[in-house]
C-alpha cells in the first residue's frame, strides 16, 4: 500500500495601504485594515470553514484513517484571533491526532536569504504561537514557498526538526521518484517531497477544461495515487489551502472531489499519514543534494519571481539592511511593522515575469501593476526609514549645533502679537514672556504648534519630543533654554 501525506499551506498576508509620496512622515498607517477584512471574510466564508467541516467529517467518518496536515502562518494567525469560530475549527482538526501541523517563519518572509539571525527569531516566534494557540511543537519544517536548499536543511536541523518539505522538481530528482523519503546533503535532515504533477492537478488543473485529464473524479485520482504501490512509499500531495474554494471555486465541483477522493483511496487499501509519521515510518533511500534553492511557486522553480527584477532586488536589500538598527532601536511595533513588510507576496506583486508564474499570487493581488507595488512599498520603506531615524535620534539624545542656527526665510514662526522666532533662543524668550491666553492658542490639549515647529523646521526631534506633552508655559521655556545651553557646548 502507498500513503497519502495531504499538506496545505495556510497564508493571507497583511496587504499595503495606498501609500503615497506625500504620506511620507505623516501618522498615515501602512496596512489597509478594510481591504484585509474584506479579503480575509470571503476567503474564511468560501475556503476556510467549508474545507474545515470537509476534513474534520472525513476523519470521523473514516474512524481516524485520514489524516491532513497544515502550517498555518503566524500573520494569518494574528488575523484570525479576531474570528474564534475559524480558529476553533482548525483546532478541533489537530485535537483529534489526525492532524501535523508543520512549522515555517512566523511572516512567511524571505529571511532564510537575507538573514539566519532573522529567520531563526522568526521560526521561534512561529512555534510560540502554535504552542499558544495550539499546544503542539512542531517536529516538521516548511520554508516560506517551499523554498529549500542544502543550507537551509541544515538550519532547520540544528533547531531541533526532523524533516523538512521541499519540492520534487525533476532537475534536482533527475531519475529518482519523489515518493520516497530522501536525507538531505549535510544534514541528518528527512526530505519529504512535493508530488508536483499529482498536487497541480488539483491545485491548478482541476477546473482546467482543455485539460486531458478533466474532469478528474475521486475514483480517477485515487486510480493514479495507486499506481505508486511497488514504485513508491508515500506521495505528498502538497497545495495551497485556498485551492479549496478559491482558487477552485464551489462550482467547478472541488469540494464533492475533496469529500470522496480520500474515501476512494482508503477503498483501494492505500492510507494517509502526516509529515511527522513519514518520516518515523519509512527510512531515507538516499541523500539528494539541493546545492541552489528550489520553491514551489514559480514555473522555474527557483527564487526569481521574488528577486528577478531590480525593483525587488532594491526592496528586498533595503528592507534586510535595516534590520540592525531596527532590532536595537526600534520599538515593539516598530520592529512588527518591519517584519510584516518582509512577507514574500508584497515582492511577488513586483514581478514582471510572464504572467503564469504569478497565477498563485495574482488572488486578491492590490495592484494594478508591478510598478505600482514597487512604488506603494518603498514609500512605505522610507517612511519606516524616517520613524527609525527619528527614534534613534532620541535614544541617543541626539545633539547638532546647527539646532541652534536661524531657519531659512519663510520657515519662521510668527507669533499672534506680530514677533518673528527664527531660532529656538528666541523661542525660549518669547514663550517665557508670552500672555497666558495667547500661550494657550499655540498649546492646548489638542496640540503644541511650539513641538511641532521645532521637529519638523529645526530638526530637534528629541527636544520635540520632551515639550510635547508639557503644558505649563514655564516649564517649557526653561526645556528649550536647557536645551540651547547644552548645545551651545558643542
């Protein structure tokens, strides 16, 4: 008998606002929440919970034989915890031992190129939340797009996995069969491999008429699956969850499909197993060797419809080259904020490739073009940029002279009572003997134009930030002097 590793991988992203040149340093957000809400309740009302009700029936119904496994990404998860009722479906599927759930970087991020230090805070933060949410420590790992490649096995090994997904793609396999589990070149690493054509041919083909195979009932599939026996151990189906009533809409007839074709193949005296099982089961029957990375995605199976163009190649190493000063000055949301914008689908939206290659992404895709999503994204970049620089600025209490210089003409503050302030010794002066009514004009609870003036036309964003908040007029003019006087040191 052959067995049946059925593996979805669960992902939405957290899409980017319209984000303009003229939103750069405003307090505009950078995720459009609306847009996120709407994508994600028709995926939940049209994949999620039919698929979930499909699946947790059949191991019922099949007393335990079937099996399913997921990785849910930590991104989706966040959404998620705003609809308990999805989230309760997952995990009434993994209560009943049925189901693996497989580990991959919390922000289905492209870390695993850019950076190990990220990638390793990433996959750790991954397995707390599947820890929290779910109770379980994942012993299998799946790099985001299925991405592998030597050095990644043997990351994933020293973290402490037994195995982990990759694609079966024939230029690595080369003679060999995909339906057997390989140990990966160094490492101790089980290879667990994607049956491409057989996955594909629900993902992508299923409603596909001209296909030769349509239509593809569950007795046809199940027919396929079984010829592996004597020439196989296992075959890994391995798709998008979303296949399940999105990419596969209800009326091409997928989930009648998903509903019988694992009955079938019990029926023929095969099985099903997860990842985990896999690889306590069956023994490695060689090392394959990957010495360049292979995904799942793309029609090349490689990494250049995320890095194949120069717009990307600039996003993605401007966003890794932030991450030092990120992580040592950014706060909490700062650094989430920097994290989110790592997701691979922001750069898969920048591919310019021919058109198939994106047909998995191009699902909910915000764009319009490439171009525009390279556009959208580095402003978003350079405003990150410019919070982070304003940060730093304050951690470090960040002192120039050229604080203490005159504002070029045109950026003065003119006061109500007629004085001009060009420089913060004289807006020290002029708040000390300023009326308490007209002082209050400039600061209320509402605002403080005093803050704002000095941030965004002096540059002193620390002394901005230390009078903002004040509200008494003294003790602001006596900040200011504090400050001038301290410069003048320099």
């Amino acid at each position: 008998m052959v067995s049946v590793c059925f593996y979805m991988h669960v992902h939405q992203p957290i899409r980017i606002n319209n984000f303009r040149i003229f939103d750069i340093g405003t307090e505009k957000s950078y995720f459009d929440e609306e847009r996120n809400k709407e994508y994600l309740e028709r995926i939940i009302e049209k994949s999620y919970l039919p698929t979930n009700k499909i699946l947790l029936d059949l191991i019922h119904k099949t007393d335990g034989k079937f099996k399913v496994s997921f990785s849910i990404t930590g991104v989706l998860l966040e959404q998620l915890e705003k609809y308990p009722k999805v989230l309760e479906s997952f995990k009434k599927i993994v209560e009943t031992g049925c189901c693996d759930l497989v580990c991959e970087s919390y922000y289905h991020s492209l870390a695993s190129v850019f950076s190990l230090d990220e990638f390793k805070k990433q996959i750790k933060k991954q397995e707390k939340k599947l820890y929290d949410i779910f109770g379980v420590k994942p012993k299998i790992f799946r790099n985001t797009e299925l991405a592998y490649q030597n050095e990644i096995g043997r990351f994933a090994a020293q973290l402490g996995y037994k195995g982990i997904l990759a694609e079966g793609w024939d230029k690595v396999l080369e003679w060999r069969n995909p339906c057997f589990v390989y140990k990966g070149k160094n490492s101790n690493i089980k290879l667990l491999l994607k049956q491409y054509r057989l996955s594909d041919d629900i993902a992508f083909r299923f409603s596909e008429r001209k296909w030769e195979g349509w239509p593809l009932t569950a007795d046809k599939f199940a027919d396929w699956i079984s010829r592996y026996n004597g020439n196989g151990n296992l075959v890994n189906l391995f798709m998008d969850y979303e296949t399940f009533g999105e990419h596969q809409w209800k009326e091409t007839g997928i989930f009648e499909f998903l509903r019988h074709f694992p009955l079938k193949v019990l029926e023929k005296g095969d099985g099903f197993i997860t990842p985990t099982e896999s690889i306590e089961k069956y023994k490695p029957v060689a090392e394959i060797d990957f010495p360049t990375i292979v995904s799942w995605a793309d029609t090349e199976r490689d990494m250049s419809a995320w890095l194949g163009n120069k717009m990307q190649q600039a996003a993605l190493s401007k966003i890794y080259r932030l991450e030092g000063e990120i992580l040592r000055y950014g706060d909490k949301n700062l650094i989430d904020r920097w994290r989110k914008l790592q997701t691979g689908d922001h750069f898969y939206y920048m591919c310019t490739k021919w058109f198939a290659d994106g047909d998995v992404h191009k699902y909910f895709n915000p764009y319009k073009n490439p171009y525009d999503a390279y556009i959208i994204f580095m402003n978003v970049l350079n405003d990150l940029e410019l919070r982070l620089k304003y940060i730093k600025r304050i951690k470090n209490n960040y002192m120039d002279k050229e604080f203490l210089n005159e504002v070029e003409s045109g950026k003065e503050f003119y006061l109500k009572n007629g004085r001009i302030i060009r420089c913060l010794e004289e807006l020290a002066r002029e708040i000390k003997e300023l009326d308490r009514g007209t002082f209050l004009e400039y600061v209320n609870e509402e605002r403080n134009d005093f803050a704002n003036w000095i941030r965004d036309v002096i540059g002193d964003v620390v002394l901005a930030k230390r009078i903002k908040r004040i509200k008494k007029q003294s003790t602001i003019s006596r900040a200011i002097t504090e400050r001038v006087a301290r410069l003048n040191l320099l």
